[in-house]
C-alpha cells in the first residue's frame, strides 16, 4: 500500500517558538493533503486541506494565520505552527490522497506529538 | 451534513470470543464506509472499506464489517478477538462525489477503546 510519512514523530518546543511538521507521500503523487489534529480520547478533526500549488483551504474554526500549510510539491506538504502555545499541545495526523483512475483513497501519516511547554 | 455515530466509548471482549464493534452513519446519497485502528501514539491504519457490491466486506488482520443499508449501520466484527487487536477503533463516511473545492471530506466518529482481555 501507500506509504506515507511524517516529521518529526515527536516535538517539544518553547511557548513562542514556530514548529514545522512535514508530511511525505513516500511512493506516490498528491495532489491533495490533509492536515488532522486529535486531542486525547477524541476524534480526528480536518483543520485544513492542501491543494498542491495553491492555497489551502481551512475549516471554520482554525486560525489560517496561526496554522501555515505549504503544500509546494506532489510529495510534500508542510504544517506550521507559528507562536506555538500550551494549548496547541496535541497529536497532528497528515493524509494525501492517491488518485489513480476511478481509484480514490487516504493514507495516513503516523502521526507528530507536538508538546508546548 | 454527514455523520458518524460510534456509540460505545469502550467494548471490552474476552480473547477467543467474537467481537463487534458498532457504528452507524448519517450522509446524503450513497455513503463510502471506512474502518480504521489506532494503536497508542500512531497514526491510522486503514482495515476495510465499503463503496458498493457485497454487504459484508473482508478486511485487514481478520476484520469484516457489514453494511446494513436499512439501519444505516456498518458494524464492525472479527470471529475470534486477539489481545494484540487491542486498540482505538474508528468509523468514517464518506459523501459519493465531488464537492466545491474538489475534495471529499471524511467525517470521523470519536473512536471506540477496544480492550481484549487475555
């Protein structure tokens, strides 16, 4: 199956600082990614999808300014947490989209534990 | 708006015993239908889906879910639990289609704790 990857698998930074999580579609093109964040015990909640090229496009709710998503190449997709705080602590959870045909799936990155202190 | 529904937080099963783990679903037209597990500190991994064709649908480590149109429901089952089946368990549904910005949002239920007791 296809593989996807995520770094760094963990983070703990500084109250202030910028964290930026990469997401890698390892063996296969993306034209679309999504960026997921779950809290302990809950579900996974789309923040933002990332359009190769383009600008992404987030859910109500999430701050755009606070939240950079870069998605510059087929294979990457980047999630930048700027002026990180305490309570941006939570599980991020990348995905991208393989399109081949009429075969349309998500794979799932393993996940990147961003703790702020 | 779409929906999933996974109405115990936990289900506790005894190792060798058949499993079921519920979920229904809410979506307009016909739904695409996930499962996913998981385990502590890790990412999803994909079990079995449901798009069309056969009600009962075959998946990963054993796993099958059944698709009940009628109760809108498509519940998850295993014959025989494992202890290393021990995980979080998640329902997902999918609109058929395309949507205005050209993507299909998956909606998640808020996971379900399976625990096989050895």
């Amino acid at each position: 199956g296809a593989v996807v990857s995520q770094h760094p698998s963990w983070v703990i930074c500084k109250s202030g600082t910028s964290v930026k999580i990469e997401c890698r579609s390892l063996d296969f093109q993306a034209t679309t990614m999504f960026w997921y964040r779950q809290f302990p015990k809950q579900s996974l909640m789309l923040m933002a999808t990332s359009n190769e090229g383009s600008k992404a496009t987030y859910e109500q709710g999430v701050e755009k300014d606070k939240f950079l998503i870069n998605h510059a190449s087929l294979t990457l997709s980047t999630l930048t947490v700027t002026s990180a705080h305490p309570e941006d602590s939570s599980f991020y959870i990348c995905s991208a989209r393989w399109r081949r045909g009429q075969y349309n799936e998500q794979f799932f990155g393993p996940g990147t534990r961003l703790t702020v202190l | 708006a779409q929906s999933v529904a996974q109405p115990e937080d936990q289900v506790n099963v005894a190792e060798g015993n058949p499993l079921t783990v519920k979920c229904t679903y809410s979506v307009s037209g016909n739904p695409y239908l996930f499962w996913y597990v998981q385990y502590p500190n890790r990412g999803l991994q994909f079990l079995l889906k449901y798009i069309t064709g056969d009600n009962l649908v075959k998946g990963s480590y054993g796993f099958e879910a059944e698709f009940n149109k009628s109760q809108t429901s498509f519940h998850l089952k295993k014959p025989s639990a494992l202890v290393s089946d021990s995980a979080l368990y998640f329902c997902a549904v999918r609109a058929p289609g395309w949507v205005s910005g050209g993507y299909q949002k998956v909606t998640f239920g808020t996971g379900t704790k399976l625990q096989v007791i050895p």
